[in-house]
C-alpha cells in the first residue's frame, strides 16, 4: 500500500487567487503569470468551474462569504443560457459581448454538473431554486447532443441532482439514457487491452468512466458499472510512470491506440477528473485502494510529475497551467486554478478524517 504522507500537511482551501481572477462579470479565462490577462475575456466553462469549487467550498466550510461567488457565477451562467435554443453561449469578450450564439456540447454539460452541484451543496432557497429552474430548462435539449464528455458532465450533474430530489423519474430516466450511450461506445471499441470507448484518449478522461459509475448504480447496472471500474482503472495504470506518480496524457498528440501517449501539455484538469472518479468509488466502497489513488492525482499537483515541479501555488491557491516539454507553464489561469481547488476541497471533504 502505498504512503498516505501528502493527507498530513495538506494547504488549507485558499480563494484568494480565484479572487484575484474575478470581477463583477465573473471570472476571467486566462493570466500572464499570477495577473489576469483580460484580452480573452470570459467563458462559461470557467464560471461554471468555478461555481461548483465554491459551491463545494461553501459544503466544505459553512462560510458564507463565499455567497456573493456563489451569485456572481450563477449569475453569469443564467446570463449566458437563451431561452428560446435552450443552450448556452460560451465565449465573452472582456467588453461582456456574446461572441458566439451557441457554445459547445461540453460547455453546456459542464454547466449542468455545476448547476447539480450547486443544487445538492446551497440550502438557500434562491440559490437553489434557480439553479433548478435553469438545470431543467437545460436539460431539455441534452439529447439531441453527440458529445460523449457533454453527456458524462450531464451524468455527473444529475447524480447530484437526484441527491436532492431522488424521486424524479424524469431525470433518472435522462440518466440511464445518457449512461447507456457511453456504455454504448465502449461495447463497440473496448477489447482487453485498450478499455476505453474512443480510439484515442484525449481530454477530461476520467469523466467518461466516472459517468458509468454513477449510472451504473443508479439503475443497478452491474454490467455498466464495472466496465466504469475497469475503464477507471486502466487510466490510472496507463497514466502511471514506472517510478509511481501520475503521469498524465498531454494535449501534445494525446494517445491513439498503437502508437505512443504524449508526454507533455500535461492540464491540471485530467488529474481532476481521475480524482474525482477515485474518490466517489473510495466513498462508496470504503476500500483504500481508490483513496490511494487519488491521493497520487492530488500528489501531481504539489510536485509528484514527470517534471518534479509543484505547480499548485502555495502562496495563493492558484494553480499553473501545466507541464509542457520546456518546463512548467508559470501562467494561473481559471481553469487549471479551478481543477486544482476542486481536488483539493474534494480530497478534504471525502477523507477528512486522515488529515491532520
């Protein structure tokens, strides 16, 4: 069994990059170093990133001066979502123009996980009730989407969701349909050695598995469920370098299957998703294993990598972009800041108990 050392000395959950990045619209995408760099403006990506770190901030600590984010994010989020396509828009300039109709499949599922999030962790009557009111408004159009990740997000958001209101059959069903697309993908490209759903590996990995999992036991799939495992666990191994550390999948030529995986573009947010997956299995099976392993995706951030580096910042909770084949990318934006927020509070509040 590998060392838990990293749950002894662990930094405590520090916003005040997270701060420095937003402003009365919401929070900026990118920085040139620890400053916000406003020539990119926003995304709705990032603020939904965001609202479900301080959304999980606020279940963590009880603090409520964490609310105004908490509003500000949501806010955005309503803002970016038309009534009419049912979708919402992505890029805003930093002059708060819309510049685009319509964004991603992805955006939009990311944003529906963090409007579940919202919706399990924020008591607040307003808060949750139009949190609700735009997941469902949301939702409606999820099915016509052909983004395996849009869908995953969607699972994620729907898990916590249905926490709060586990009754609703409409959702649940959306949920079973969205989990047996993916278990689909992977029936029809999964063999022995290569357990995944696509021909490549590319990004936001282990969100894939982690939506069979969650589906899987809710409609007691079994079937699902365990190629989830299987699948979870083969990114781990495949993404472990021979000295133990997580050696994550880089956007520099990502993995096809027979060839080589990319060494660099290594993002904080592939880390994240294997952390995330890790520690709901730890959570629901109590075994240590799955606590181990997302201790090692959590121990990448502070200097257990390829490169040796920490790229979490200490100073002010803000995270750098990523490993790149010249060296760590010094730059903090939103969402390699947001990814490594989100594993930190989520590895505090999952196991508590081991830290000191």
């Amino acid at each position: 069994m590998r060392s838990r050392k990293i749950f002894y000395g662990l930094p405590e959950v520090d916003l005040s990059h997270l701060k420095i990045l937003t402003d009365d619209t919401g929070i900026l995408q990118h920085a040139k170093y620890t400053i916000p760099d406003l020539t990119h403006g926003y995304c709705t990506d990032d603020n939904a990133r965001a609202l479900i770190a301080v959304s999980m901030c606020y279940n963590l600590k009880g603090n409520r001066d964490i609310y105004p984010f908490i509003q500000k994010y949501l806010a955005f989020l309503n803002y970016s979502f038309d009534k009419k396509t049912k979708r919402f828009a992505n890029f805003m300039s930093y002059d708060r123009r819309w510049v685009e109709n319509i964004g991603s499949e992805d955006s939009h599922g990311r944003t529906l996980w963090a409007l579940g999030v919202t919706i399990k962790n924020i008591r607040d009557e307003s808060i949750r009730t139009m949190s609700m009111k735009l997941f469902t408004s949301a939702l409606s159009v999820v099915s016509e989407f052909t983004s395996p990740r849009a869908w995953a997000f969607t699972v994620l958001g729907l898990w916590a969701y249905l926490e709060v209101d586990p009754k609703d059959t409409e959702k649940r069903e959306i949920q079973r349909v969205l989990g047996e697309k993916i278990y689909g993908l992977y029936r029809n490209t999964a063999t022995t050695d290569w357990l995944w759903c696509e021909e490549t590996v590319t990004y936001s990995n282990g969100v894939l598995p982690h939506a069979l999992i969650l589906a899987g036991e809710r409609i007691d799939d079994k079937d699902m469920y365990n190629m989830g495992i299987q699948s979870l666990k083969w990114l781990l191994k495949i993404q472990t370098a021979p000295e133990g550390h997580l050696s994550v999948i880089g956007n520099e030529g990502w993995f096809t299957r027979d060839k080589e995986k990319a060494a660099f573009g290594q993002q904080p947010v592939e880390a994240m998703c294997l952390l995330n997956a890790c520690l709901h299995i730890y959570r629901t099976t109590k075994d240590e294993w799955w606590l181990d392993e997302a201790n090692k995706c959590m121990a990448w951030f502070f200097g257990e990598n390829d490169l040796g580096t920490p790229i979490y910042n200490y100073e002010d909770g803000g995270c750098r972009d990523g490993l790149d084949s010249h060296g760590v990318n010094q730059n903090q934006g939103a969402e390699s800041t947001l990814a490594g927020l989100i594993s930190l509070i989520n590895i505090r509040e999952s196991a508590g108990k081991n830290f000191k």
